[in-house]
C-alpha cells in the first residue's frame, strides 16, 4: 500500500502537479504559496473582512523564493489556493567544473551535475571555501520545475 | 579684529543657510566647523556684546546668544558679581529695545532667565523679586508690544525653575534645581498669580469685539495662570527618581493635581476668584486661542487639594461655588464638541476630589448634579456616535463620554447604594441613552455607515476591546436598576430574534436583494451590541477573580421569585424548550429575566447551527459568533455550576436551573460544548470565531469543579471525536492547539487528592486521548520510506498537525497532569532532535519543534522530577544543537533570511529563560533522587554557548531578540555569577564583547542590563578575590570604556546612577588602573585651569568612600559621581 502512494507521490514531483490546493485560512506564516503563479513563501498574513459582520479574508504577503520579489493577495477565507511542493535537499559538493557547474551527490551517493554555481556572494563564498578544500554542503531549492542552490554550509568542527 | 571676526561669522552663516546647490559639502563643514569652534570661545562676553549690536545675520545672532548660554553656565563660579549684573542689564535692555525675530528674542529670554535663576541661588531670590517688579510695571505700563516681551520674561522664569530632574545640563546638581523651584515656588510664584489675576480681572470688564494685541495678552495672562495652576507642587519629601517620573508626567501633558498650602488661601479661596475664571471662559470660549488656556485653569482649580482645605467646612464651601457657578455655565450654553473633553475633566476631577463632599451638599445641589451630570453624559454620548458615524479623526465626544462614565463609577461606589430615586432616574436615562444610539432606527439611533464595502481590518481591538471601559460602565449602570434594564434587553433581542428567523425563511426560497442585505447586516450589529450591553450587566469582568454572580443580580432574581413574578417551574422550561425546539416556551412571563435573556442568546446559536447546516452559513455573522462564544464563556463561568457557599443569600430560581446536580446544569453543558463542536465543524474558515470558540472551551473546562461535571458528558466525548476525525490542516493554525489544551486540562479535573483512585481515571482518560496521537507519531515516523517521503505535503501537514497538538499538550498541563502528560510527550520529545535535521530545510516544523521545547520548560518543567527534569533538558539540548550544526556557518541567498534566522533564535532563547526559571520556581515536591542534579542554569548556559555564534549584530539589531538576549544574560549573571566566571574562554570572549556592544548600540533599556551585568561581575570578583582569574582581566577594558562613556555624554542621564555602581564596583577591583586613568585624563588637558578643576572634581568624587564594595559606600559614591558629572560636563568641552 505505501509503495503504491509512493509511487504516485514521485509523478506529483516530477512535474504532473506542482501544486495541491489547501483551504486560505489553514495557510500559516513561513509556509508556501503560489501569489501571482509564483511559488512564494509566507512572510506576513493577517485577516480582515469585508464590512463588520462579513467573512474572513486573508491578506497574504510573500516573497518569490527564488527571485525574493514580494507579492501579495487578498482572497476569502473559504477558497483554496494553490500550494507549491517545495523541496529543499542538502547535497555535497564534489567538484566546481571550468564551465561553473556543481557536482553534488545527494545522501543516497546518486551524483548531479546540472545546477550552475549560484550568483553573487553565495557564489563567491562557494568557490573560495571549495578552493581552500573544505567540506560544503549545498542545499537545493526546488519548485515548480525551477532548481537551485540556495544556500551553502561548510561543515565546521561542530559537525564532527 | 573684531569685525574680522564678526564678518567670518556672518560668511559662514550665509553659506550653512544656503540651499544645496549654491555650495559644497566641504564649503558647509568648514562653515559649521567655524561656529563649533566660536561655541567654544572662553569668556566671550565681549565678543558676543559686540556681535548683538553690530551683526544683522540672524544665524549669527542666535549663535551668539547660544555661546552666551553655555559659557555663563560653564563660568558662572568665576564671573565677577558686577560684570553678571551688567550683563543681565544689557541683555534686558537689548530686547527692550531691539527689534530681533522671536526665536533670537527666546533664545536671549532663556539666557536671562538662567541667570536669573542661577543668581537667585546665591541671593535666595532678592534680586529676582526687583526684576519682577520691573517686568510688572513694564506690563501695567508699557506700550502694547512691551507687554508681551514682559509676559514672555516670566514665561521663560516659569520655564527655568519648573523642572528639575531633567535640568542638570545648567551646571547644577538636581538637589540644587530643586531648592530653587521650591524657594520661588513660595515667593514669586504666587505673586505673579496674584498680579495676573488682578489683570485678567480688568480685561473681564471689556466686551467683544476684541482688538489683536487685547487677545495677545489675555493669551499670555492665561497661559501664565495656567503654568501656573499645572505647577508640579511636589513634596520635597520624595526621592529623586519619582520627582523625575512625576515631572516627565507632567511635562506629558497629564497635569497634576492642583496641590496648594494654606499659605495660598488669600489668592485661591477669595470668593471672586471662581466666578472670575468662569467668567473669561463664558468670555472666551469662542476663540481657538483663547478657550483652551482658559477651561485648563478651570479644571485645574477642580483638582484643589492639600493644606489650603484644612477643614471640612472649607472645603464644602469651595466645592459649592464652584459647582453653583459651573452649573450656571453648564445650564446657559450648549457644549461644543472641543470644550466637552475639558468639560468632562472639571467632572471627572470633581468626583476624585471632592467625592467624599458631594454627599454632604444640600440636597438640591445634589439633584442638581445628578440631573446636569446625566444630561452632559447624554449629550456627549450622542455626540460620540456622530462623530463615529462621520469617521471624524478626533474624538472629542467620545473621549468625554468615556470620562464621564470614569466620574460616575467614582460616584456610585461613593454612595454604595443608598441612592434617592432620582438617581435611579439617572442611571435610566443613561442605560437607555446608550441603548439606543447603538440601535439601529426606529428603535435606535444608530447611524447607518454608508461606506458598505469597507475592509475592517481584523481584530486586535474589537468593540469587546475598544469598549471595555464603556461597557464596564454601562454594566454598573446596568445592576444599579436591573428591573428596568433586563427587560427591556429581552424584548430588544426576542424582536430581532424574530426578524432574522423571518429572514432566514425568505433566503431559503429566493436570493437576497440589497437592500435586504443591508437590513440583515443592522440586525446582527444590533444583535451584537445587545449581547455585548447584556453580557456587561449580568456578569462583572474576572480576571484573575473567582467569577461570581454579582450580587445585585442575585437580588434582582430573588426578588422576583418571592414576588412570584419567576417560578422555577418555567424558567427551567424555558431551557428545555431549546432542546424540544418547541417555538415559544410555556408560561415564559414568568421565567426568571436573566434565563430569559440566557435563552435568547442560546437560541441565536441554535438558529446559526441551523443555518449552517441547511447551507445558509455563508449569510451568518461571523463577528455575531463570536459575541455570542464570548459572552456564553462569561456567562458559563459565573453562573453554571456556581459554588454555593460563596454566596450569602442565593435565588432558588437560578440555582435550580444552574446549580449542581440540576438537570439544566446539565443541559446547558452539553448545549455549549455542542456549540464548540458546532463551530469547529462548520465555521473552519473563521479564524477569529474559531478563536473565540477554543477560548470559551478552555476557560469553562479550566474550572474545576465544572470541569468534572463536564469531562463526563457524551457531548466531551463528540468533541473529542470530531478532533480525531479531522483531516490535518483543514483548521486555522493554533486552532489545534488550542482544542488540545482543553482537552488534557479538562482531564486533570478528574484528579483528586483525596480518592485514590482518581488518579487512574485520570490517567484513563488521558489514555483514551493521547494514545492515538502517539500512535500516529508512531506510525507516521516509523514507515519505512520516511526519509525519502518526509518532505511530501501530506507527510509534513501530519507533522504539522501532530506538533500543534503536542504544543497544545504541554500548555494545558496543571500541576496533578503534568507529570503523566510528560511521560506521554517524553519519548516523542527525545526524537525531535533527529526529526529537527531531517526537517532543517523547512522552517514551519523547526520552528515548531522550537516552540514545543518551549511551552515544555515553560508549563510543564516546573513541576517535574529531577529525573524528569533532566530527560527534557537533554532532549532540548540536543534539539539545540542540532539546530546550531545545521545552521552555523550557513550561507544563502535568500532575502529576509536573517529574519527567519531571528525567529528561530528568539524561539531558542524562549527555551532557555524558561528552563532557567526553573532554578528559582520549582513547585515539584519529588526531591528523590539526589544523584541527579543538573542545575537549570548550566543548561541555559550549555544551550547558550550553542547557539552563540549564530548572534550577529545585525540580529541583535531586531529589538525583541535583543532584550531577550541580554535579559538572559542579566538573569544568569544574577543567580550564578560563578558560572559565568567559569565559562570557556572562547565563549566568556563573545559574551563580554556582546556586553560592550550593548553599551551603545542599542536602547537605554539594553545599555541597563549591560550595566547590572558589569557590576553584578565586578561585586562578584571583588567579594571573592578573584582578581587575577582570566575572568577578572577580560572585565578590566571596561572601567575605561564606561568613565569614557559618561564623560563623553554617551550615557543617558537616566542611567548615569547606575553607570556609577558599576564604576565603583569595577574601581574596587582595579584602583591601580583607575588612578592611571585619572592621571592621563588630567595630563590630556590642554588648558591649566580644566586641568585643575578636573583635578579638584576626582578628588571630591572618592573623598570619604571606602573601596569596599559594600552597600553605604557605593550609595555615596553614586551621589559624589551625579555631583561630579554635573560638575565636569560643565566645564569640559567634549560634545
């Protein structure tokens, strides 16, 4: 029984349905939404209500976890609104190639190299930590068929 | 040289006030650099004399006046007897006859009335009294504009000596500025009362229209008196620390009572003097300007308190004039919307001092005041729904009702029921006053809000929260005449009970037109404002009171039964017939009032459940839900199942419809726990309903002999199974938890000391409650894909739901429950460190991981076991560091991370204040074994140390992260100082460091704790002669660090007390580094004189304290040090 919900669970992440609906006012702060078909994470949510005695509204803020640009929507309590699946996976990093892609293998040992190094500091940190021979792990944010490295940890004596 | 210099001022002036584009920024540095160095000028008397007179720059004069002050303050001790007097001439006669621009013209007034009032310490006063004399004779006489600079003169006196606390910076210790306050406080203070008085007498004998330089000075006559009048007449009696709050009170705008001695009684208590006052407000009340100066005086003169009053008859005979001649404003005009708030606070100050008076008036005045005190309540609660209806921002009505409300509660506690029955008219005439302007027309007069799709946003403060005083009031009204008030409430309700079922009916054969939907919206406002008015008088408000059904109530309910007006018979029939659903209950005349209006509200949730459940929720008010939850949690908690002998007399009626072991008890039970179960069934999408609906289930199942009766009924038991049939995250968040709580609280009712057996049926029921949630656990960590599935939206919103209801859990844990609820939660608790790494990347578990940690330690730790104790240290210790491994040296790029970072941080130090208090709160009996001790505090520490690395400055800059963080610090410092002395190296490192950068980074409340933690150190050292540990060498930088800091002004002078305390301390322990630090801050000085004066002033500040670090010495040297700053910022020149 389990295998076969499992199954079924790897087509939802492999791209059929990058999202499931969930009732507006079960949403909470620093959970996931889509605002403006964008996957979003919560960063402020309130409610308010059309007239005194009308319904719950929730006001949602988010900000696009990818791009980090702020949303925000307004929608009755009582709708559904489209969750993304989001999976963020910690990788290690074997080896930065001349052409700037990772090489990441995952706990299970299965390697990838089809992320490039991301931008900016984050980048920059990657590189001279990986040049000075430490140890890093990466984590992958995954969504709506976007992937990318978000963030990175040397593995410091804390670890060990 | 002199015009050489004069002209560089004047250059310099002209490029500072230049706009942007004309100069450079280095043009302008160098141009303020110039006027920094002139307010450094010594002597610069001369200099300045010139520039007054020759200098037509502005800027420059100011500047001039601004280097005059600051020298005069730093040089006074040395200037020679005839050069201040000349100078003070000079100043006089320069604004006399120059023609400056007032803000030069304030800045000189301030000038001279700092000399004056410097001058009249040496001379108590003499020269002062001249000076008056002059500017007296100058206003009488002069010509219309010399009036004014006179009126200015004693404004500005008024301004200098009124303060004191917050005057240092003029070179004076406080002891000083409060000596002169008090010396001319019994001066000439109340001769330039007298002399105003004596002119506003005159200007009362002119009639309108006034000429402009006539209302000029009748403004500042007023604004004199009223200085005057608002005059904090502290009593010398008080320390320092309360004479600053009162001051700062005062300067807020909240006057002080008007508190004279007898030596006042000629101005004050002559007879002309009240109907003088009244007079020029009758005179001026039309004028902006004028009117609120005016009515100021008024209400302070109703504040008249102290020794003037010396006896009763006094005070009686002022009480009545005053009241005789405001009635006789009151009766002869109609209160405008801006003179209500003043008008009211004559009222509200009446009643506070002269409450104990007002019964001993003649009686007519008595009736008087009662009937002008109702008619201005009404007409200000008219006006506050106007002005609520307009959406006007300034709430001049309404803030005047609610005073009034605040005088009549003064009043009827003052007559504890032994009123006429004119009062009883009164307190009519307001309940239906307010009634009705919270009615819709034609019952009503509400205003009809005409913006229909307004967004309201939610809650924070709702009408419950924003009327609270009101309708407290109101409530007090309300038991005060109940035979009149209740049944005109259940009438109001039974008709619009009516109204909404015939509504109901027609929405179930055809859709709603507007205007019906409009119409049905003024009926749950209606609802709701009756249900709010009903729940106000029936119950009082209990927090932290045992609820009980006040007594007027009681008696109303008694009175009707013997008067057989209620019968037992049909007030319990009335309760049935919800049950049986029958329309209309027999015989409901006489069912007593209170079930009557009981019945409605029940009767209203009836027709909600059955509303929702015919597909008709959608046209429900949600905000009328929740009236109705809060006001069956109020009701619930005073009369179900109320404890008999708490009552003297009790009414057969509700007691036998209410009582133990009555069948309406029981009913009325299942009816509310019905309801939660209701709403929680059909409302899921109403946050705040649902709330509501959580809090009354929580309160009525945490009284415990309810609770009992409660835990038992089938109705528990349907609760219970609907929670567990939920699907997870179908309900608002804390929803859960919130059920939860009420659950495991009910089931420690069941516990009782006396019978045995209890435990087990106590233990049994948490059984029935809990197994399943632990087997969910269970069965949601134990499949065998967890590791790859953990991340699925189905298996995180089990996670989710479970942890909402574990944190649930341990926030409804009581001392006979906690030790069981543990021994469920600790199993679970020792696998979180794990599920926290698993779960790292996904904030919404970690933080709740966090969370449960901390509402453990928070309700549960401090009635655990040692052993016990012990296993949730460990458990949260490890969930700490797995927190700290997977998050140090983390790098990312998203935005708002350090956000999330402070959230989670805040969390963890939630965790260890809250392990903490268990060191100095410990309610376990169970000492057992002595084996285990772990102190709460190396936890703290231990956990601290974990988490230190990830404190960076910029999180410390999130203000409640950071006074959590140096809150801890404080509160650890002060149990176990020695721990902190043995902290590793590395980690003491970061802490002292934090020290330091909460010296001045952040708030005056950061730089405190900071301060304690230094001295609560050095005490510490010194006391154990510890002053060669590494300990003790990493607290030495800071005796330099901390003198710097309050010579340089960088320590506010609030906290300059306690910067000395740790001083001291920290110069007890290293007085061979204070006296090097002394000597190079003498050898810095450039200029001889500083050098020495600096020299004297260390001298004085250690003279006769011994370095002892005990309480007498530092209490002398913390006085020495005030002295010394004062004395010190005068003359150095650091700023």
């Amino acid at each position: 029984m389990a295998d076969i919900e499992d199954t079924h669970f790897e087509t939802g992440d492999s791209g059929a349905s990058a999202t499931f609906p969930m009732q507006c006012s079960a949403l909470r702060k620093n959970g996931f939404v889509m605002l403006k078909a964008r996957p979003c994470k919560i960063v402020e949510m309130s409610t308010s209500k059309t007239g005194k005695h009308g319904h719950a509204k929730v006001h949602l803020v988010g900000i696009d976890i990818f791009s980090g640009k702020k949303y925000e929507d307004i929608c009755p309590s009582t709708h559904n609104m489209d969750v993304p699946h989001v999976k963020r996976e910690d990788y290690q990093l074997t080896d930065i190639s001349d052409d700037g892609y990772l090489s990441l293998m995952s706990d299970n040992g299965e390697l990838r190299e089809d992320l490039k190094i991301p931008d900016g500091e984050v980048g920059a940190q990657l590189r001279s930590d990986h040049d000075a021979g430490k140890d890093i792990l990466c984590t992958v944010l995954k969504s709506c068929g976007e992937e990318v490295v978000i963030a990175v940890k040397t593995n410091t004596a804390l670890d060990k | 040289m002199t015009d050489q210099i004069i002209s560089e001022l004047e250059n310099a002036a002209n490029i500072i006030m230049a706009p942007p584009n004309l100069v450079s920024n280095e043009q302008r540095h160098a141009a303020e650099s110039i006027f920094l160095e002139f307010r450094k000028s010594k002597s610069p008397y001369g200099i300045c004399k010139e520039i007054l007179e020759n200098s037509h720059n502005h800027y420059v004069l100011f500047e001039s006046a601004e280097v005059l002050k600051s020298a005069i303050i730093r040089e006074w001790a040395f200037l020679l007897e005839s050069d201040k007097s000349s100078l003070r001439q000079y100043l006089l006669q320069y604004i006399t006859t120059k023609n400056v621009p007032a803000f030069v013209r304030d800045k000189i007034l301030q000038v001279l009335a700092i000399m004056v009032k410097r001058a009249s310490i040496d001379d108590n006063g003499r020269e002062r009294t001249n000076i008056l004399h002059e500017v007296e004779n100058l206003i009488v006489n002069a010509e219309p504009s010399k009036k004014i600079l006179g009126c200015n003169i004693i404004t500005n006196l008024l301004q200098e000596y009124a303060t004191t606390v917050k005057s240092t910076d003029v070179g004076l210790p406080w002891e000083v500025h409060f000596k002169a306050k008090k010396q001319f406080e019994a001066t000439d203070l109340k001769r330039i009362l007298q002399f105003c008085v004596y002119l506003l007498a005159e200007v009362v004998k002119s009639d309108p229209p006034y000429s402009e330089t006539f209302i000029q000075l009748t403004g500042h006559l007023l604004k004199i008196t009223e200085t005057v009048f608002t005059w904090g007449y502290v009593s010398p009696i008080l320390p320092k620390r309360l004479i600053g709050i009162y001051e700062s009170v005062y300067e807020s705008d909240a006057s002080p009572a008007l508190k004279l001695t007898n030596t006042w009684s000629e101005v004050i208590l002559n007879p002309d003097l009240l109907p003088l006052m009244f007079q020029i407000y009758w005179k001026v009340r039309d004028s902006d300007q004028l009117a609120h100066h005016s009515l100021n005086c008024l209400v302070q003169l109703a504040s008249l308190t102290g020794t003037i009053l010396y006896s009763d008859e006094v005070r009686i005979k002022y009480v009545h004039l005053y009241l005789m001649t405001f009635f006789k404003l009151i009766s002869n005009v109609t209160v405008k919307s801006k003179e209500s708030l003043g008008i009211s606070n004559i009222v509200k100050k009446l009643t506070i001092f002269f409450i104990h008076d007002i019964p001993k008036l003649p009686e007519s005045i008595q009736d008087t005041l009662f009937d002008e005190f109702t008619r201005l309540t009404c007409h200000f609660c008219d006006g506050a729904v106007l002005e609520e209806a307009q959406g006007q921002e300034d709430k001049y009505f309404s803030d005047a009702f609610d005073t009034m409300l605040e005088a009549w509660m003064s009043i009827i506690q003052e007559y504890n029921n032994s009123f006429e029955n004119s009062f009883f008219e009164c307190a009519k005439r307001i309940l239906n006053k307010y009634i009705q302007c919270h009615l819709a027309p034609p019952d009503g007069c509400r205003q009809i809000s005409t913006n229909e799709a307004e967004e309201v946003e939610d809650d924070e403060d709702n009408d419950r929260i924003r009327f609270k005083d009101q309708l407290q009031a109101i409530g007090v009204f309300g038991r005060v005449v109940p035979s009149h008030v209740l049944p005109v409430l259940f009438k109001l309700l039974e008709d619009r009970i009516n109204e909404l079922l015939n509504n109901l009916g027609v929405m179930q054969t055809r859709a709603m037109n507007v205007s019906e939907a409009a119409s049905l919206d003024n009926l749950f406002e209606d609802i709701h404002w009756i249900v709010l008015i009903s729940g106000h008088i029936l119950c009082m408000d209990s927090d932290g009171e045992t609820p009980m059904i006040p007594s007027e109530i009681m008696q109303y309910s008694l009175q009707q039964a013997n008067r057989s007006e209620s019968t037992l018979e049909s007030t319990a029939n009335a309760i049935y017939a919800l049950q049986s659903k029958a329309a209309a209950p027999d015989n409901f005349d006489r069912c007593d009032h209170v079930i009557r209006i009981v019945f409605s509200i029940m009767k209203l949730c009836t027709i909600e459940d059955t509303a929702a459940s015919v597909s008709l929720a959608q046209f429900m008010s949600p905000e009328v839900g929740s009236t109705l939850m809060w006001f069956l949690k109020r009701w619930c908690l005073s009369y179900l199942l109320p404890v008999e002998n708490y009552y003297q007399e009790l009414s057969p009626v509700l007691i036998g419809c209410t009582g133990k072991d009555t069948e309406g008890a029981r009913f009325i039970v299942d009816f509310v726990l019905t309801k939660v179960r209701s709403n929680v069934h059909h409302f899921k999408s109403e946050p705040i309903l649902l709330r509501d609906t959580v809090d009354l289930f929580c309160d009525i199942v945490c009284v415990k002999h309810k609770s009992t009766y409660i835990v038992k009924t089938e109705a528990m038991r349907n609760l219970l199974d609907l929670y567990q049939h939920l699907e997870p995250g179908c309900l608002p968040p804390t929803i859960v938890r919130g059920l939860c709580k009420g659950f495991v609280m009910a089931g420690a009712a069941l516990h009782n000391p006396r019978d045995s057996d209890s435990t087990s049926t106590m233990n049994e029921y948490f059984e029935m409650m809990l197994t399943p949630l632990q087997q969910r656990f269970k069965t949601l960590l134990g499949q065998e894909n967890f590791s790859r599935v953990y991340h699925e939206e189905k298996v995180q919103k089990h996670m989710v739901d479970l942890l909402e209801a574990f944190i649930g859990i341990a926030k409804g844990s009581l001392m006979p429950s906690a030790t069981t609820l543990f021994h469920f939660l600790a199993p679970i608790l020792s696998e979180l460190s794990v599920l926290l790494t698993i779960y790292s990347n996904y904030q919404v578990i970690v933080q709740l991981i966090l969370e449960l940690f901390g509402q453990c330690a928070k309700y549960m730790l401090c009635f655990l076991s040692p052993l016990d104790s012990k296993r949730l240290y460990e458990s949260a210790l490890a969930t700490v560091q797995a927190y700290a491994k997977c998050n140090a040296g983390r790098f990312t790029t998203e935005t708002f991370a350090e956000e999330f970072t402070y959230q989670d941080l805040g969390l963890v130090l939630d965790l260890l204040t809250f392990i903490l208090s268990k060191d100095c709160f410990d309610l376990c009996q169970d000492t057992g074994n002595e084996e285990i001790n772990v102190s709460a505090s190396d936890v703290s520490l231990f956990g601290l140390n974990f988490i230190m690395p990830l404190m960076t400055i910029n999180l410390l800059k999130f203000p409640s992260l950071c006074t959590q963080y140096y809150r801890l610090l404080v509160l650890i410092n002060d149990i176990y100082p020695e721990k902190i002395c043995n902290l590793p190296p590395e980690l003491l490192q970061t802490l002292l460091r934090s020290i330091e950068i909460g010296l001045t980074n952040f708030g005056p409340d950061i730089v405190q704790a900071c301060l304690d933690f230094i001295q609560g150190m050095a005490t510490y050292i010194f006391r154990h002669a510890m002053l060669n540990s590494p300990f003790s060498q990493a607290l030495r930088p800071f005796l330099k660090v901390l003198m710097d800091l309050t010579l340089s002004h960088q320590i506010n002078s609030d906290l300059i007390s306690t910067a000395s305390t740790s001083i001291y301390a920290l110069m007890c322990c290293f007085q061979e580094d204070y006296k090097m630090l002394v000597q190079s801050l003498i050898q810095n000085q450039p200029d001889p004189m500083t050098a020495e004066r600096l020299a004297a002033a260390f001298n004085n500040l250690v003279s006769n304290v011994d370095m002892t670090c005990d309480r007498l010495p530092k209490l002398k040297f913390r006085d020495n040090f005030d002295k010394f700053v004062v004395n010190v910022h005068g003359f150095l020149l650091i700023k």
